[in-house]
C-alpha cells in the first residue's frame, strides 16, 4: 500500500497546466504521454448568475509521484511548480485530514 499521496484542492485551481507540463519535461515524456493531465469540466449555468468551470488535475497510470525527486527529499514537480499552490504531497494519513476539513478535492494514492 502506498505511503504518500497527492492531494489536490481543484476549487481553486487555474487550470494553467503548469503540472502537466513540469511533469512531461521531469520525465520526457513523448507527445500524448502525460504523468498528470488536467481536465476540464463546464462551463455550464447554475441557478441565478453564476456559472460553474472546474479544472481537475488527475494523475495518470504513469505518474509515480516523481520517485527519484522525493528519493532526494524533493517534492513531486507537479507540486514544485504549481502556481496556485493546490497541490500537497505527503502521508497519506495526514493527506486525509486535510481532504476530511475542506470540500471540492481528490486524493490520489498510486497502487
């Protein structure tokens, strides 16, 4: 089971792709390949005037959470060069705490 994970807080993320594209160069990846690839959701109408638009970063099957960098006491790129700063890694335990106190975020644990 793994011991650290990557929780990500979408409510606020910019949808930038900074990640995506720190990761594809920390792990030169060909085109088409991606460690973590952003997805977009809506725009779509809510009651009143208000719409709703959601960037979703997720982690694909070829993320590893950047071994080699945390191996070296380095945080997962993705999370290096977030410019929202939505992005935290660490146990997953304490991961989960976070994701019990607020709303509208993912935890991803790999296998």
């Amino acid at each position: 089971m793994a011991k650290n994970g990557l929780l990500i807080d979408y409510q606020f993320c910019t949808g930038c792709r900074t990640c995506e594209v720190a990761c594809k160069k920390e792990h030169e990846y060909e085109v088409g390949q991606w460690g973590i690839k952003l997805a977009e959701f809506g725009p779509w109408k809510l009651p009143g005037d208000k719409w709703e638009l959601d960037y979703i970063p997720f982690p694909t099957e070829l993320c590893d959470l950047c071994g080699e960098r945390v191996a070296k006491g380095k945080p997962p790129t993705c999370v290096k060069h977030c410019q929202a700063q939505v992005m935290k890694f660490g146990p997953i335990e304490e991961l989960a705490q976070d994701l019990i106190e607020k709303p509208r975020q993912v935890l991803f644990a790999p296998k």
